[in-house]
C-alpha cells in the first residue's frame, strides 16, 4: 500500500487484474446496486470463456434456492 495514501481502508488492486475483468465485475455490481435501490431481487454475474470464470452477485436471502433460476420461464411450445 501506497504510504502517502490518505485512503488507507481502502484494498490495492494488483495491476496484474485485467482491466476487462475488473469492468465487468463492476457492471454487476452497479446492477446489484439498482436492484438494491429500487427493492427488486437480483441474481446476475458473467461467465468469461477465456478463463472458465463464473462471477456472479446477488442480494437474495441467504439459502434462497437458485437450482431452477435457469429453467426456462416460457411456458413449453405446443
């Protein structure tokens, strides 16, 4: 950490982070963020074909089952 730093509580991030990783991450949580704000549930993330990478954020309750959150909610063609 930077010792003239005057925001001390605050993590470095390493540089060796990629950018593009780091921008993602943050539209997540700007998501979650309005979700939280306007009191709707929120589930999102990435998956980052490159890396295998699956990021994801929510403000669900904790326990809250999320084994069926990729059914799809259409109903079935007939």
């Amino acid at each position: 950490m930077n010792s003239n730093s005057n925001e001390a509580n605050k993590p470095r991030i390493p540089d060796s982070i990629d950018r593009k990783r780091l921008q993602k991450m943050q539209t997540v949580a700007k998501m979650k963020d309005f979700a939280d704000k306007n009191g709707v549930g929120f589930l999102g993330g990435y998956y980052d074909e490159t890396t295998g990478e699956l990021f994801t954020m929510d403000n669900l309750p904790e326990g809250f089952d999320t084994s069926s959150i990729t059914d799809s909610i259409l109903p079935p063609e007939q």
